[in-house]
C-alpha cells in the first residue's frame, strides 16, 4: 500500500486550503462564532459548487464525485487548520455516513444528492442526556402506528441539530436500535440551542413529542452502521483535530521568533524550544494515527477499521489539547486574552475531546477491539 499523497491529493490541499484561508479567517471565525447560526449560507454553497466538498466521498450515482476518505480527511485537516464554522462535520462526517451504511438504498437516492449539492444540511441524533455514545444510550422511543412511525423522547448535543434540514434520528423500538429521518418542519419537533465551550461547533437539544419519521432500513437493525458511522467520523475528526493543533503549533512558532526578551528571541531559550519540539512529536505522532485510520477506512477491512479509529481519536482528541494548551503558555500573558486566537483553538480542542467520546472511553473501546 502506498502511503503518501498523489499529486491530485496535494493540489485538493491545497485548493481548499487557499478558499478557507479567504472565507474562515480569525474575522470570520469570530463572526460566526456570536452569530445563532453559526454559518454563512453563501460560503456553505460556494463549498459545495465550486469545490464540491460536501458530496467529495458521496458515490456518483447519489449524486457525489466518488472520491475515497484519504482525500476527505485532507479537507477535514485543512478545517480544522482554519477552525471553520458550520455544520460540515455533521453533514458530511455523520449524516452523510450513516445513510452510506444504513441499509436502504431508496433513503440513499432521496436524501444523499440534496446533502451532495449543499442543498440539504443533515446530522445525526444519537446522544442522549447521558452523552454516551454505545448502543445502551439510546432510550429515545419509536412505535409504528396506522399513520406511521412516531418519535417520543430527547436528544442532546446534536452538532448543528437547530439548523439543519434532515435529522437522522437513532431511537429503539420492539426490535432493537432503528434509525429514522425526520424533517425539520416535522410536528412535535422542537429544537432549543445549547450553550458551549466552543462557539464555533453548535450543538442543540431535540425534543420529539409524538414525531412522525421515516425508517431507514429494516426495524432494529441499525445500530451495525451506527457504530462504523461513529468510526469514520472518529477518524475525521481525528483528522480535523491534527490540522488544529498544527495551526496551534504554527502560531506559536511564528510568536517564539519576534517576541524579543532580554534582547533576543525568545524561541531561542532551550525552554521554548523544548515546548515547541514536543508540540512537533505530539502533532506528527497524531497525523501517523489519523492516517492510518483514512487509510483504513479506503481499505475497507472492518477490524482494522474499529482498531484504527478508536486509536486515533483516543491519541488525536488528547494531543490536540495539549498542543493548543502549550500555545497559551508560549505566548505568554497575550495568549490568556479574549483578544488573541489561540483560545479559540484550546476551546475546539476541549469540544472535540470529548464530542464522540472521552479518550478514556475510545481507549477502553480500543483494548475491546484489541481483546485486551
């Protein structure tokens, strides 16, 4: 197996490094950070006609360009790099995933184009107010009546859940964990906006109240596919989580070489560099982790694929913080200041500590997988 980038591959990092640097700078980030939003619609289309990223791992036939997850976690590096602020991570990592996995091939072709086009945002509905993610979790409610299916119980921390056009809600019925589409208009829905640590990534609380719904697939078959969605996006987030910490490390670089005491720069005191050189370890320990579990995922072999991602979002989540933490500390008294980026970036790393699990959990999940 060939374990670098073609050239094509690089030229993508670089389109859509080069498009997040002019839509998702520091100005942008804190726009939509205070906005109730969280997105802007035109960069969201732009994302999606121009560059085509929300349908890039989507197959042709559903409306997407049919590309592999080695190239959607280079999309997914790069916005974390750029902190971007919008319901990507629940579109594309989530949603999207779980109809590719679900097993009803006529949900696919209604849904997937819209999500494809960037004309549907999507998320997936699983955690609950425990905020767990296994199969025991799930309590949220569904019984088939003469008018169809209907949802009765609360979701927690949904990401984007207040924006977006199609929930894919996980519930349990007679027969097991089932996965439902519910629209947003849908009756009985209400969606009430959380308060978070990090404004960039919003999460919501959903109350269904006798919902009507869709089932996706056979009844009490779902929670399969739930659990290889929850692994690809560990692995993209893993993903995401490298390229913030490498724009961590990259901020504190670039202050260590102008920020002057006692008449030189203090990067050449052996204390910051010594920080910044185990910043380096840390973030490239975490990239070999993260693709490694992309390059899984292309492979398709589903025991690697478990091992790969709980490794990599337990080693990712965890690094990222503290290389964002050791960001703070080079900088000094200026980076502790609402003013300054590098808290926007220690934020995201604590949400996405913890946001499909702590790293003890996916560390426990890893010594299952490993029959440890």
């Amino acid at each position: 197996m060939d374990f670098t980038f073609s050239q094509e591959q690089d030229e993508l990092r670089k389109v859509v490094r080069s498009f997040l640097a002019k839509h998702s700078d520091e100005a942008a980030v804190r726009r939509l950070a205070a906005d109730p939003r969280g997105h802007d619609p035109v960069v969201w289309r732009r994302m999606a006609g121009e560059l085509g990223l929300q349908g890039l791992a989507v197959p042709e036939e559903y409306g997407g360009s049919g590309f592999g997850y080695v190239d959607l976690g280079i999309v997914f590096e790069e916005a974390g790099r750029a902190l971007l602020c919008g319901p990507y991570f629940a579109t594309v990592a989530l949603a999207a995933e779980a109809l590719l996995r679900c097993d009803d091939e006529q949900a696919r072709h209604d849904l997937l184009p819209g999500i494809a086009s960037g004309e549907r945002i999507a998320t997936l509905a699983l955690t609950e107010d425990s905020g767990r993610w296994d199969e025991p979790a799930v309590r949220l409610t569904a019984r088939d009546t003469p008018a169809g299916w209907r949802l009765t119980g609360t979701k927690n921390w949904v990401p984007d859940g207040h924006l977006a056009d199609l929930l894919l809600v996980a519930a349990r019925t007679s027969t097991e964990i089932s996965l439902f589409a519910v629209d947003a208009d849908a009756h009985g829905l209400t969606r009430t906006p959380l308060p978070t640590l990090d404004q960039t990534r919003k999460q919501t609380r959903l109350r269904f109240d006798d919902t009507p719904a869709r089932l996706l697939g056979a009844e009490g078959t779902a929670w399969p596919a739930l659990e290889r969605t929850l692994a690809t996006a560990s692995v993209l987030l893993a993903a995401e989580q490298v390229g913030g910490a490498a724009a961590a490390l990259d901020a504190a670089v670039d202050y260590a070489r102008i920020r002057v005491q006692y008449g030189r720069p203090i990067g050449s005191f052996q204390g910051v560099k010594h920080k910044c050189a185990d910043m380096l370890v840390e973030i490239e320990s975490a990239r070999s982790a993260s693709y490694a579990g992309l390059w899984a995922l292309d492979a398709g072999e589903e025991a690697e694929i478990a091992v790969a991602a709980a490794l990599a979002q337990a080693f990712c989540s965890e690094a990222f913080t503290r290389v964002a933490g050791d960001n703070i500390q080079v900088h000094g008294g200026i980076g502790f200041t609402w003013e300054h980026p590098a808290h926007l970036y220690f934020k995201r790393a604590k949400s996405s500590e913890v946001l499909l699990g702590s790293p003890s959990y996916h560390r426990e999940l890893l010594a299952t997988r490993l029959g440890i």
